[in-house]
C-alpha cells in the first residue's frame, strides 16, 4: 500500500499538530504492509527540517518534502506525490481541498482527513464541504469533535468519521525517573500566542495568588514562546507574583521531559482543546492534571487523574491546584490511564479506520 501524508508542518513547529501528526506519520510506516510505502510532505517545512526522520519512520518512509511555505508548490507536489497512492493522510483541513483535487487526477485515491479541533469546530466554505464530503474518512480525535463536525455539516455520513484518540510518543514512557523539584511546581505547556488566548495561562497566573497564600512554597512554570508573552508577564508583576512564576522560553525535547518529571501537577485549564496532547505527555509520568471542562478534555482527564474547572473561573482553579498539590492522584493509576491511549493501541486503531 501506498500512503502519502501531508501535514502543515512536522519539524520546524513544535505544537501539539506537528507532535501528534509525527506520530501519525511513524504509525504509517508501521501499518502500510511490507511491500509498501509512505511518503510525507509538509507545507511549512523546508527540505532541511528532518533531524529526527528516522526516530518516525522506518524503511518504508521513502522521503520527506517541504513546501518552505509555498502554498502553490504544495498543491502542485502533493497532486503529483498522489498520483500512484491508495491513500492520502491530510493532517489539516487547509490542506483538504489538495486531497480532493489530488483524487481527480488519480480515481482510485481514498483520502482521510485528521480532525484535531477547533480548526473543524466551525461553518465551512462550500469548497470546504465539497472536499469533506468527498473523504472516505475524517478522522476525529474525540467524541466532541465528531459531534461538532456533524454539527456544521450535517450531510457527512457518520460511518465515515471514527474516532481516533491521540496517542503519545512512546519514547516518553522509556524516560529515565528524575527526582521532583523540591518545591510544589505547577507546569503548563504551550504555544503562547493571542490567538491562542484560550488556553488559560492568564487564569493559571491570576490563581497564584490565592495559591500562594495556602502555600507559599508553590511555583508556576510556564513551557512556551510567543508574542502574549509580554501581556502575561506583565500580568505575573501586576499581581505581585512574578517570582513565583517562570517562564522558560522554547525548550528541547529533552528539557521538556525534565518539566514534566519534575513538576506536581500539570495544569491547561483550556476552553477550546479538541484532545489535549499535553495531558497525556504528563499522566505518562504519573502527574495530576488540572483543565477545563470544556472541548474534548473531559474525554482525557478522569476523576482518577485529575480535576476539572469551569473554565475561567480562577476561584475554582486556584482551590483544585491547591488541592493537587497536597493530594495527587495515584501515580500508578494515572499512568494506566495514559497508558490506554499508547501508541501501540493508536496504531491499531488507525489501521482499523484506513481498512489496512
């Protein structure tokens, strides 16, 4: 079998879509047969942007391209890279009406469409339904996705759209044990733009104060770079609580693996997550998770691994933090349950919704 993937990026980002759609491209490689082959091209990465290619893929993997941002060369290359493939793996609907003109020039083509979330929770152009109506499978990362894409296109047909949960890499769960900051640390990761605004870092740190007041000792890490940036450290020193408060910038894989080690809770209280890879990334390790219930992350963070808040309410944030701190859920217990989304059962699952 043939398989062409494309995605917006795999290499030069390092948001939860390019996370994720490295994984499909590795779970691709695992499921496409032993004669067969997989091709990859990503619209925002250059021909340079693959130091890690051979960790996500085997001998299958035939080659990369980067598009370096060109949308037309994109187009052009993935309607050609289509010409001979059985199936078409789109990793964003910006990139599904490539899927569906791709198929005229080769009948035979099935495509799916990875649906992450708030990119499909949305009314569609009629380019848009035309290319979703023509998919052979839309992929959706939670029930709360699946819902709202037969919400704002109700002549999709259902049997089309399984469910597939995200997994997450499993090198992850090999990660050496590191030893716990010595202070209570909470920890949250992300991109942090204002178009990304509904993540809820500003309620994190409009909650220290109250948290502070309980426990003195606590410290909030922030993982991420962008230009809100300087609105939440301006926020952290309005509130006088800047020296409890870290932002760490861009990190490595590697220093990623290490916040995650070393914080006591993991906190998003996110009002717009289609899944919430970073849950994940943190209950491997055995941490209590704090979000929002909201989206799809009430399918993700259960009693028995974490909290759930209104989203917004920073009274309600600032208690359940608090309450984490001093009580966290089994460490065991939250690794089982991460440990049901591994990539091992992920890779199943997408064999099963391609048919392969």
């Amino acid at each position: 079998m043939k398989i062409v993937l494309l995605t917006p990026e795999l290499f030069r980002a390092e948001g939860g879509i390019a996370r994720i759609m490295r994984l499909y491209l590795k779970a691709l490689c695992e499921i496409c047969g032993t004669d067969g082959q997989v091709r990859s091209l990503a619209l925002n990465d250059t021909n340079e942007d693959v130091p890690t290619l051979n960790r996500y893929g085997n001998a299958r993997l035939t080659g990369h391209h980067g598009a370096n941002r060109h949308k037309l060369r994109f187009m052009w290359r993935a309607i050609r890279m289509a010409r001979d493939a059985d199936w078409l793996v789109c990793g964003h609907i910006g990139q599904l009406i490539a899927a569906r003109l791709a198929r005229t020039a080769n009948p035979a083509l099935r495509y799916a469409l990875v649906a992450h979330g708030i990119e499909v929770w949305r009314p569609f152009s009629w380019l848009e339904r035309w290319a979703l109506r023509g998919a052979d499978r839309i992929l959706c990362i939670s029930e709360y996705t699946r819902r709202q894409l037969l919400r704002f296109c109700p002549g999709l047909d259902p049997a089309r759209l399984p469910v597939v949960p995200n997994t997450f890499d499993p090198q992850l769960a090999q990660t050496t044990p590191t030893t716990p900051a010595d202070r209570p640390t909470i920890l949250s990761v992300g991109r942090l733009v204002h178009a990304d605004a509904y993540k809820g870092f500003d309620t994190l740190i409009e909650a220290m104060p109250a948290v502070l007041e309980i426990i003195p000792t606590a410290q909030l890490r922030i993982v991420g770079a962008g230009d809100d940036l300087p609105r939440l450290q301006a926020l952290a020193g309005q509130l006088d609580v800047s020296h409890s408060v870290t932002f760490t910038g861009k990190v490595s894989d590697e220093q990623l693996a290490d916040e995650y080690a070393q914080c006591t809770v993991f906190a998003l209280p996110s009002r717009r997550e289609g899944f919430g890879l970073v849950y994940l990334e943190a209950m491997i390790r055995g941490k209590s998770c704090l979000g929002a219930r909201a989206g799809g992350t009430p399918e993700v963070i259960s009693s028995d691994t974490g909290i759930l808040v209104e989203y917004g309410n920073v009274p309600e944030i600032a208690v359940a933090l608090i309450y984490l701190l001093r009580h966290s859920c089994d460490s065991e217990v939250v690794r089982r349950h991460a440990e049901s989304f591994a990539f091992a059962q992920f890779t199943q699952k997408l064999a099963q919704a391609l048919g392969t």
